[in-house]
C-alpha cells in the first residue's frame, strides 16, 4: 500500500513518449538505498495547484520568537561527552562557537542562552525576517547552527565525528518581557539541577576508572539523559534534593559545588556588544568577534534593566509558559512531505567554482546527505531531488515524531545539514575546500490523497526539466558561443521550449 505512488508513477510513464530522468531514491528491504531513475509523465504547470496544500505558518508581529535546538544525539552525551572534564569543556566552547556563528551570520537575533547541549535563540520581536513565517526561520537557524557545529568539529576534537548530529527544534512566541524572562529562568533553573546530577555522574564515573570501587549509593541517582525534561527544583523526588546531591559530591567525593565553572552551573549567553546593545553581565567566558559568551544570572535584574528591555521582575511560577509553545500536530492518514531547499546555493556554487550547468559531484553530494536522511527515518518511503532541493515523503501512517512539524522539519534539516557537511570532502576528492557553512530551510506539508502525492511529485519534475532546460542553454551559450551572462539571459528572453531545444 505505501508504494502504491512510486508503482502509479513508473505505470504512467510507460506510456509516454518524452521521459526525464531524475535521482529517486528507494529504500529496499536490505536496508540499502537505490537511486534509481525516475519515469513517469512530463509534468506541466497544471501541477501547480498543489501548492495550496501549503498552509500559512506567519507568527503575530510584535511578539518574542524564541527558536529551542537540542541536540538529539547528545542522549550519548552521558558516555561521549562528559567522561573528563576537558571533554565536557570541549564540548561546550564547541556549541558556543556554533551558536556565535549563527549569531554573526543572523542579525536579526538578540542573544542565544546555552546550556550544554540545548541553545535558545531570542528573535527580535520587531523583526520581519522572512515575514515571520515559523518554517523559515526555525529551518534557518537550525541549519546554520549544525552546518557551524559539524564544520568546527575538529577545532575542539582530534577525532573524526562518529555520529551525526541531529537536533530537536521547538518554537515559543511570548508576548512579554516578563513571559521571556520566566521562560529562561525556568530553563537556568532547570539546567543548573541537571548539572549538579551531572557533576555527581562524572565524579562516580571517574572513580572507578581511577580506583575500580563500587559505590551502592549511586543507584539512588536517577540517569537520565542531559537532554531529558527534568522536574523543577521544587519537584525533586524525596532523597534526591539540591541539598542530597551537594551533600554527597562533598562527603563522597571531596567535591564543592560552589567551586564548579560558572558557565556549567548557570549556562552562557551568547550575545552581540556594540553600541546600541551594550549589557551588564557577570563574567565573560569567551569572545568571538562581536559576539561575547558570557554568564549571566537572569534571577537578578542586572540583565533585565537594560533600557530596551520593558519592566520585569523574578516570577517562579512558571505554569504558563509551555501553553507559548506552538504545539502543532499533523493530521492522521495524510502522507507528510518534507521539503528542504539549500539558501542562496547560487552564492554558493559561484564561490566553490562549480561545473556548469550541472555539477555531477554536487548532485551526488545532496543523494549522499538524502540517503543518510532515510537511513535515519525509516518511514520515508520515497525521496526526489532536484537541483538544491529535496523532498521526503513519510508514510501517511507514520507517527515519527509524533506527528509534530517543527520537531520532524527540525530533525530532518538537521541531519541532512551535518550529512552535507560532513561528506563534502570526499564528495569532491579533496580538490574544493569549504568556504562557508551551507544553509537549508525547510518545511512539512500534507498531501491527503495519492493522487496530490503523485502531482506534487510531478511539479516538482516539472519544475526540475523547465529550470534545467533553461540553464543549459544559458551555459551553452556563454561557454560555446561566447556571450556574456547579460547577452545569454537576454537572447533566451520570452524563448519557450521548442526554440530552446534547437
């Protein structure tokens, strides 16, 4: 039943003379993924009604869009990440760096709080960056912050990256300073807990690495994941409070928790200093460029009474704040269609000087990224890509993720970003080094039917054979006949197919 497209497809196209031949790519029941040549009708702009199925994803104006990222693959963070101090150190200059990255690179973005391996993006309330559309933006800064992470990877370590990252998007619209404020305070709150827990995990480990002992208090220690959704302090199962952890890292283990960076205890902000945005903080850990990491206690007002910033004061009552989230689901028995595409590739292939008009090892480098994608959800039955583009179709009966968009867009940007990073290198053999960190955005959209699956797939194609048909013979044009970029766009001006093709 769910090939039932892919067999409607390659049915249709036997009986059409004029065939293209795309990359698709099929998972077979090896586990393997085939790219195969698609066949099935030409696709003409009839098609085109299928972008109605998009639906309208603008956020209010005036109003804080804060962007959540946690990277997912940090639940082995435990095993790969904190087993010495020095790593777990590495670990977070390296998100620091990304995320100071992403704040260089997106103007629009106040300042980014981090703690270990979750970062919140504060958005500007008065911006209007892509309209405000929540796709846009969340694809956007989830990109640019993995593309930085994967590419800064061996700054930090000596290792090759053995997993790909992959990281877990949400998006919160608070109306208010106050509601902002009670939004990270909460979270500083939470990860200052999280890592007390932490720090009494990497004293036990380290124990009995050092000295082989057995310590049967540790079983009282719960060990979820840093990732994990801990309680509020307020919360803390008997026997498990602040004062039992910071009681046992001290009389176990010699450990003063007072003494431990402040940068672990509280997290770090990430913000741009210049004259318009100038904040008090509390001490500075790190500076890249304009951007300083810095720590910052957003129970005081030191942070908050800056004139930009509208009269707060510190609320812990924090009920309120998950009904911000926008907590959107996908509707039942519709096939789900994700769809990346690369931001300003133009730029891009201009600057890494590739082949014209069609870079073969481009190509393959985007099938390579598209198959580690389906390696990583298996309810992707089918995938089609074409030029900077991809679009991945899960199962209509799929509940990956919940059926939640931003976690599944989020997720899959992600990894597709990291795989593309990661594989550029031998993608091109070593001979184009990479000049910047590539974006892709994204977005969900459903298709309820197998009819508006097969014509989205057919736009796209068509889509995919009008733009390689035009930039074909513009580069025919320049690299035979000799004109420039200006003579060949204006020589191809109100051309249509048929003069194209002779």
């Amino acid at each position: 039943m769910f090939l039932t497209p892919l067999s409607l497809l390659f049915t249709a196209s036997c009986k059409q003379n004029h065939l293209i031949y795309r990359r698709l790519l099929i998972p077979s029941s090896q586990g393997k993924y085939f790219a195969c040549a698609s066949v099935y009708n030409m696709a003409n702009s009839k098609f085109s009604y299928v972008r109605s199925f998009e639906g309208e994803d603008r956020i209010p104006p005036l109003q804080w869009i804060v962007i959540g990222l946690t990277n997912n693959s940090g639940k082995l963070s435990c095993n790969q990440y904190l087993k010495t101090p020095s790593s777990r150190a590495n670990y977070t200059n390296l998100m620091q760096h990304a995320a100071s990255d992403v704040l260089g690179l997106i103007k629009t973005i106040k300042f980014a709080y981090l703690h270990f391996d979750s970062v919140h993006f504060v958005v500007d309330k008065e911006t209007m960056m892509y309209q405000r559309r929540s796709y846009k933006l969340l694809t956007y800064i989830t990109s640019s912050m993995v593309s930085s992470f994967v590419t800064r990877w061996q700054e930090y370590f000596n290792t090759d990256m053995k997993q790909l990252p992959m990281f877990d998007g949400d998006i919160h619209v608070f109306p208010s300073d106050q509601l902002l404020r009670d939004y990270l305070t909460m979270h500083q709150m939470q990860h200052h807990y999280v890592n007390l827990k932490q720090t009494l995990h990497l004293s036990v480990h380290n124990c009995k690495a050092d000295f082989g002992l057995k310590f049967e208090t540790i079983d009282r220690v719960s060990l979820e994941s840093v990732s994990s959704n801990v309680a509020r302090l307020s919360s803390v199962p008997e026997g498990e409070s602040e004062g039992w952890y910071n009681e046992m890292l001290f009389s176990q283990y010699g450990v003063n928790y007072n003494n431990e960076p402040q940068e672990f205890k509280k997290g770090v902000v990430c913000i741009r200093q210049n004259k318009k945005n100038v904040v008090e903080i509390d001490m500075i850990s790190q500076k890249f460029g304009e951007v300083t990491a810095s720590v910052v206690d957003f129970k005081k007002n030191d942070f908050w009474s800056a004139k930009h910033w509208d009269k707060t004061s510190l609320n812990i009552k924090f009920n309120m704040i998950k009904k911000f989230k926008l907590n959107e689901k996908l509707l039942l028995h519709a096939w789900i269609v994700v769809r990346i595409d690369g931001k300003a590739f133009h730029k891009l292939s201009q600057v890494h000087q590739f082949d014209k008009p069609n870079d073969l090892r481009a190509i393959n480098l985007m099938n390579i990224a598209a198959t580690e994608v389906m390696k990583k959800f298996p309810d992707i039955t089918i995938s089609y890509g074409e030029s900077d583009e991809y679009s991945f179709v899960f199962d209509r009966y799929t509940r990956e993720c919940g059926r939640q968009p931003f976690l599944l867009v989020s997720r899959v940007v992600s990894v597709f970003t990291a795989a593309y990073v990661h594989n550029w290198d031998s993608a091109f053999s070593g001979d184009k080094v990479l000049q910047y960190c590539p974006q892709f955005d994204g977005r969900a959209v459903l298709y309820s039917t197998n009819t508006s699956l097969r014509d989205y797939l057919s736009w796209r194609q068509s889509d995919c054979h009008i733009n390689n048909m035009y930039n074909t013979v513009f580069w025919k044009l320049i690299q035979i006949k000799g004109l420039t970029n200006r003579e060949s766009q204006e020589h191809l001006s109100g051309t249509y197919s048929k003069d194209k093709k002779q």
